[in-house]
C-alpha cells in the first residue's frame, strides 16, 4: 500500500514538473506552449482544421447514411 502511494505521489510529481516546463521554462524566445500556440495559430494550421473538420463530416455522414440504409 506505501509503495503504491510513492509511487503516485513520484508520478504526480514529474507531472508537474513536466506541465511546469511546458508552460514556465524558455525554449529559446519562447515557452513551449508559446510556440506550440504559435504553430496553431497560423493559417495554413487554420486551413488544416477546416479540412478535418470537413472530411470528419463526410465521414459521419457516411457512416449514419450505411447504418440507417441497412
């Protein structure tokens, strides 16, 4: 039973400080949520989604449209 506790404890541990990193610590001009936010918010990143999003409806449409039409 300890060692079960330590072990969480050991895993909530690293992450923290993994989210702690990932928000506070620079990597180079920027932290890595910064620049991940950077990536997301560009265009062709826009243009990406938008094209998922179509393609996912499609996909439902799909699906509904063989499982109704059976």
């Amino acid at each position: 039973m300890i060692r079960r506790a330590v072990a969480t404890a050991v895993e909530l541990a690293v992450l923290l400080l993994a989210a702690y990193t990932f928000f506070f610590v620079q990597v180079g001009r920027r932290t890595a949520y910064e620049h991940l936010k950077a990536i997301f918010s560009t265009q062709p990143a826009h243009e990406a989604a938008d094209d998922f999003e179509s393609a996912g409806r499609e996909l439902k449409d799909k699906v509904v449209d063989e499982a109704t039409h059976r």
